[in-house]
C-alpha cells in the first residue's frame, strides 16, 4: 500500500523506487479508488485535451466575461510577445494562462487545477516547458500527476480554498504543482520537484483573496499569467541546483499557518483589499445593483 | 485524503467551482431526485448564492444541471434559453435560511408527470456538493455513489428488510444513514452503494411491504 503524508514521503517513495513522484501518485490513487491504470490514463488524457483546447480558444479570445470586466487580454499579451522585455517563451506562457483564465470567465470550458480560479497555470506552465524540451504525451501525463501528487499533498495539509487560506492556497498551490511538473519535464529529480514546489510556495505566501465584487476575474485572470511566470522561475532556479533553505513540507505548514491568520476579509469574501477600493466598489455595484 | 482527480480536474464550466459547477451538480442532482423531466421550478437562492448569483452564472448552472447537463456541458451558458425553449418554467427567489451554508440552494419542483418534491442543497467547494433536505426532512446525500432513497415507517426490522434486498442483489453498502421525524413516525433511510441500482432492485424493496416509497438515484 502506497501513503504518504507529506512532499518528504512523496520524494522518499520514489527515491526507493527509482521513478517519478508522478508514478507513486498513480500508484496511490489506483489503490484508494480502484481505478485501473488505463482508465486513469485516459481520463489524465482527456484533462489534457480540455486544458490544451482551453489555451487555444484562450489565446484567441475575444468574448467579454457575464460582467464586461475581463477578455480580449490573452490576445493582446500574445501578439506582443515577439517585442517584450521578457522573450517570447515567457510571454506565451503568460499569454496562455490568462486566456485559460478568460475561457473560465466567459463560461467556458476549463479544468479545474486545483480550482477554477487558478485554472490558467499549470496548463501554461506545462504547455511551456513541453514545447521546449520536446516531452512526449506520457512525460506530459506523468508530469501532470506529479503536480496532482504535490497538490494531494498540499490538500491534505493545509488548503487550495481560496476561502480558507487566501490566494496563496489557490494560485500558490498552483505554482507549486506547475513548477513541480516543469521541474519534471525538465528531467530533474524528485528532490529538485520538492525544492521547486518549495521556492514557488514561498514566494507567494500570504496572498490575499479578495476578487473585485466576489467574481473570479479583477485580479484573478491576470493573476493566473504572473503566476504561470512565477512558477517557471521556480522550476528554472530548482533545475539549476538551487536549494530552498526551508524544507518543502515546512512551507506549506507556514502557508497553513498563515492562511488561518489571515483576516476572513482577504479570503474570497470580497469584504476587503481590491474589493474595496473606490472603483472595486463602483463595479459591484454596476454588476449586482 | 482526496484523489487525483478533484486537485487536476474536474473538468467544468467556469467561473466557480462552487457558484458554477456546484451549482451544475446541485441541479443535476435535484433532478435526477425529483425522477422526470422537471415542469416547474422555483429556486430559492440563500447567502452568497442570493447575493452574487448572476455575476458566476449560477442561475444558468442551476437551471442546466435540471436540463440534465452535466458540470462540463458548454449549453450550460445557453440553459436560460434552452429552458423556455424546453417550455420548463422557472424562477428564482432570495430566502434567508439563517445559519445555512452561505451557498444553498431550495429547488421546489414540479415534474412532467406531475410528481412534486422540494430537495434543499448546498454547494461546498471544489464543485462538492450536499443534498441537505428532501421535503422536510433534514439529510445528507453528496451525489458520489448511487443512492437508495426509503420512505417508511420508524419501526423495528425495516432496515433488514431493506439490506436484504441490497443483499439479494449483490448490491454493497458503502454508506447509509437514517433520517425521522419523531419516534414511530415518516422515517427516510438513505442508502450509498457501490453498484448500481437497477429498477427490480427498486421494485423488491417496495414489494417488502414494510415501506411507503422507495427511488433510486444515481450518481452523478
């Protein structure tokens, strides 16, 4: 029987089996639910199809969100990606996150990972790093139940609800599981897929929530685009060697820890920070009334 | 712990998971209590529901799950339309339902053939869902496995009647629980299971004698 309670665990498994986090997750999920290996597959399969027809429409958007508030950014980051500061890899990955976003906002289709909020990274992030190293769909399938094995984890842990630990439980676990398949992607170790969930977590902690007028979209859609770079950095800086001084597993107890602390204003209760601002509350009440 | 498939995944229709999709599910699930094409509905919205509800779609995602679609059906963003086109005559109300969870919804509905029922659930996150009341009686039913729903009387024996049957059939209990009013009074037994159940289940439960109705409803 294959457990584990922490990222430690996760890493130690697949150390003492010389394979992937992603492999131990499968392993995991295949004895609690009782799903064969095929099916569960084909399901991470049809998850990719969606997340990959998501980028395409999202990239191409220019459908306005039920409150006229977001779409048609995507587009515009994307078309400037051959003349931005940042290089053309950074700029459509950004481009790709927030147009996943945009579908989301225009009642699209989308998969939640690990919520609709965040939906936009670890597509992007994925998509990224499998153009560039070339990866094979059963490299893509694997990296994306390693991020599944990292966010179980964060899960169990702590919280990916916006609602219980603020934007750095949603986006923040993001980050971590995009970093953590780029990382493998990437070819890296297991220990490097924990020290690149680490620095991506870290670096996002103590993120407010608090989405103009409660809709997922001011500063969710961008958001999703700054995040999708965020975790490449961190994927990046692991596969270079660098280290995260506190160890991954004590990151996400700090995020825990903060995420009760935080004021319920700042966890998706739309009672305080961006919500309240003049023109935050100037757009709830055009949207409600 | 949950699985692999709630953290990547599911697939949906955005924005919310939980004004959205759960709100998809909760109306796919009221539905499928109800047991035929619904006629009429009025929807009672409480808490965030009632206040944001058009912002997330939730209106078009309750209404769509009562069409039949699921979570990630594309129509959802059309259900409005479809269901005056579908003559399903619908509205939606505020209800303060005091200390309830801020994401509740009330479906008091009418079936094609006449069949009235008013299921209450709440939508919990992650596009999660509750079934907390059927007509009045205060349960809980999360749409994960399919489900036995008895109507009988709170006495002796009736649960063994009823697990006999299941038994008969092959049919593994995963969860089950009994709602009543008062001692010896209506009483509903709500069983999960991990295999189907087929309508001759359905048909050797009510020919026990010992209950008032029972229906099945499958997982969604």
């Amino acid at each position: 029987m294959v457990n584990f309670n922490s990222i430690k665990e996760l890493i130690e498994l697949a150390k003492e089996r010389n394979t992937s986090i992603g492999k131990i997750t499968m392993e995991y999920e295949q004895e609690h639910s009782f799903d064969s290996e095929e099916h569960m597959l084909k399901s991470m399969q049809n998850n990719w199809r969606v997340m990959q027809e998501s980028i395409e429409r999202g990239i191409n958007n220019k459908d306005k969100s039920l409150s006229g508030l977001t779409g048609g950014d995507a587009i515009k980051i994307y078309n400037h990606r051959d003349e931005s500061y940042t290089g053309k890899t950074v700029m459509t990955a950004a481009a790709s996150a927030v147009g996943v976003s945009e579908v989301n906002a225009v009642m699209g289709r989308i998969v939640a990972c690990p919520t609709a909020g965040s939906c936009g990274i670890v597509p992007a992030a994925i998509r990224t790093a499998a153009e560039k190293n070339h990866n094979s769909e059963e490299e893509i399938l694997d990296a994306l139940f390693t991020a599944a094995g990292i966010g179980l984890v964060i899960e169990a842990n702590a919280s990916i609800a916006g609602a219980y630990g603020g934007c750095q439980a949603e986006c923040g676990t993001a980050a971590g599981m995009a970093a953590a398949a780029m990382v493998q992607l990437g070819g890296g170790t297991p220990d490097q897929v924990g020290h690149a969930v680490a620095l991506a977590i870290k670096n996002l902690l103590g993120l407010a929530c608090d989405p103009v007028a409660g809709l997922v979209e001011v500063p969710c859609v961008k958001r999703n685009g700054f995040v999708a770079v965020h975790s490449m950095v961190a994927a990046d800086m692991a596969l270079a060697g660098v280290e995260s001084v506190i160890p991954v597993d004590e990151v996400i107890d700090a995020m825990d820890r903060i995420g009760r602390s935080l004021p319920r204003t700042v966890k998706e209760t739309a009672e305080g920070g961006l919500a309240l601002t003049a023109t935050g509350k100037a757009i709830s009440k055009r949207v409600f009334g | 712990m949950r699985g692999v498939f709630d953290i990547v995944g599911p697939i949906m229709i955005g924005p919310s998971s939980s004004h959205t999709a759960g709100a998809a599910r909760l109306g796919l699930m009221a539905g499928k209590i109800l047991g035929e094409p619904v006629a009429k509905a009025e929807i009672l919205l409480h808490g965030s529901f009632a206040r944001t509800y058009r912002g997330h779609g939730t209106d078009k995602a309750l209404i769509g799950g009562l069409l039949g679609f699921s979570p990630e059906d594309e129509r959802i963003r059309d259900a409005l339309e479809i269901a005056r086109e579908r003559g399903l005559d619908y509205s939606f109300a505020p209800i303060d339902l005091g200390d309830a969870h801020p994401n509740t919804a009330v479906f008091v509905m009418t079936g094609v053939n006449g069949r009235q029922i008013t299921v209450g659930g709440a939508s919990i996150g992650g596009g999660n869902i509750e079934v907390r009341s059927i007509d009045t009686f205060q349960i809980a039913l999360t749409g994960q496995y399919p489900s036995l729903i008895v109507v009988h009387r709170d006495k002796p024996g009736v649960i063994r009647e009823i697990s006999d049957v299941l038994a008969k059939h092959h049919v593994n209990i995963a969860f089950m629980r009994v709602f009543r009013r008062n001692r010896g009074q209506q009483a509903m037994m709500i069983i999960e299971t991990d295999e189907e159940l087929t309508e001759d289940i359905i048909q050797d439960c009510r020919s026990t004698g010992v209950i008032e109705n029972a229906f099945a409803v499958p997982a969604i």
